[in-house]
C-alpha cells in the first residue's frame, strides 16, 4: 500500500459540491464526471396560466434556486397566460421575448429524469431573500432581461418615477391588491417629492380602468404621464427601467422591482422586501 501511494500523484479536484481526492488518470477522472452529472438534479416549475408577473416570478425563482443547489434549470416554455385582451396571437411568443430565458437555458422536454418540480423553493427564497437578490444568478437575469431590450426607454433625462396601481381587470376579479385607496400612492408622491425636491421628477402611473378614476392627480402640482390599459411587455419593462418604482399588491410590480435597480417603495404583501427596500405603510 505504501508503495502504491508514492507512485500516486495525491491532488483534490472539485466539481459542483463534491471532492475528490483524485489519484487516476484522465480517463478514470472524465468517467467520474460524466457519474456526477447521471445524478445532477434538474428543477423546473408547473405549468400554470395566471400572469406575465407571477410567471417570470415563479422561473426567477426557479433559476435561483437551482444554481445555488447546484442543479440545472430547465426552461419551461409558456403555453397559457391571462391578460391578452386583445386575443393578440404573438402574445405568448413576446411574453417569452420580454423574459428572454427561452434561448440560454434548456427546455423541459417531459422526459427528463430526476427532476423537482414540487419543492418549496419560494420559502427558501422568501428566507434568503437579500442572499438571492444580490447574488451573481441575480446579476446573469438582469443582464439577460436587457439583452434585447434598450436600457434608455424613457429617452429623457428626468428622474423616472413609475407607480403601479393595481386595479380590477376582465381576467382577474380579485379584490386584494385593487382596492389600495388612491391616497396611499398620494402620500408616497408627496414623500417622494419632498425627498428629491431639487431633482426633475416625471411620474409614470400605469393602471386599468378610465382615466376619470384617477383626476385625483390633476390636484397636485406634479409633472405626471398616465398610462392606462397600456401594452403589459412595454409597462413592465418601463416598471424595471425605473429610477424610483412604487409597487402595488402585485406580482407583476414585485417581479419588476427584483429586476429594478434603483428605489423601490414596497407595500406589505404576500412576498417580502429586501432590506434595502423603502417599506410603505397602507
């Protein structure tokens, strides 16, 4: 056995969270990799058919979750999704644009063995979220989320502010989220006024509904663009080009705010804020 050592050349080599204290060749080293990756678990999601914002959230989720376990995403490509009111048949491939997932990471093909689709990874995430939020896999989704997408969308040079105002729609008749009053968003405007009162502010308010519902607006002397029943792909990239972003109860505005950037007033919702985040009382 001595004798056998000293003919080893003893070196540790690391792949994904195991080591192997190697004494072999490259052929015995190259089966042992190919062995690792016959047991590498694959994540992928459910299918569902609710949201733009609640299913980027679920595959942002997903591929947080797998890196930091070590295991491989597998894209899966939308077949349903709520809010194409205009029957637009593109709807589905420009939702898969706007993500810009599709093409950097292989698809669930029903075949793949070992997969996880039904672990909890949204606790995990709800626990670790400042860790999630500020790791490199975060850092890779923005980068891919701009890839074909221009950065400068408001081509101005103002401070951007962009307010969601969730309110009821023709696919979605639940109560909470739409029924925040008006003036919890006033509040945060005259906050957010008297915060940056040297800086040239512009408010972006993207809702649904007639624009009759919202003269509140016209009482304050703010530079202010209303944005009703806009293009969803077009409001949510301008929610995440946002210098300043005022969520609503929303995953659509809470999976902007994840890829944003800049300021983020958070309401209390079902998901929680990062640390960094401005907490807004209702």
């Amino acid at each position: 056995m001595n004798g056998f050592l000293k003919k080893c050349n003893k070196r540790i080599k690391i792949y994904g969270n195991f080591k192997f204290i190697l004494n072999v060749n490259n052929n015995i080293f190259k089966i042992i990799i190919r062995l690792y990756k016959q047991l590498m678990k694959y994540i992928t999601i459910k299918y569902r058919n609710d949201g733009f914002g609640a299913q980027f959230l679920n595959r942002i989720i997903a591929i947080l979750y797998s890196e930091k376990h070590n295991c491989e995403y597998l894209h899966l490509p939308i077949t349903s999704m709520e809010h194409n009111y205009n029957n637009n048949p593109d709807f589905i491939a420009t939702a898969e644009k706007c993500m810009n997932l599709k093409d950097y990471y292989k698809s669930y093909d029903n075949q793949t063995d070992k997969l996880c689709s039904n672990i909890d990874m949204y606790k995990e995430f709800h626990d670790n979220i400042d860790e999630y939020v500020n790791s490199i896999t975060m850092k890779k989704l923005k980068e891919l989320f701009w890839k074909n997408k221009d950065r400068n969308i408001f081509v101005n040079e103002k401070i951007n502010v962009a307010i969601h105002i969730r309110r009821p729609n023709r696919h979605d008749n639940r109560i909470l989220g739409t029924d925040t009053p008006l003036s919890y968003y006033i509040n945060i405007i005259k906050n957010i006024i008297e915060k940056y009162k040297d800086k040239d502010l512009l408010f972006h308010i993207y809702s649904q509904g007639n624009k009759n519902q919202f003269n509140i607006f016209e009482n304050f002397n703010i530079n202010y663009i209303l944005h009703l029943d806009e293009d969803v792909f077009l409001t949510f990239t301008q929610l995440v080009a946002s210098d300043i972003l005022v969520i609503s109860y929303s995953a659509f505005s809470y999976c902007a705010a994840l890829l944003n950037d800049g300021t983020i007033y958070y309401i209390p919702m079902v998901h929680p804020p990062c640390s960094k985040w401005v907490i807004s009382n209702t």
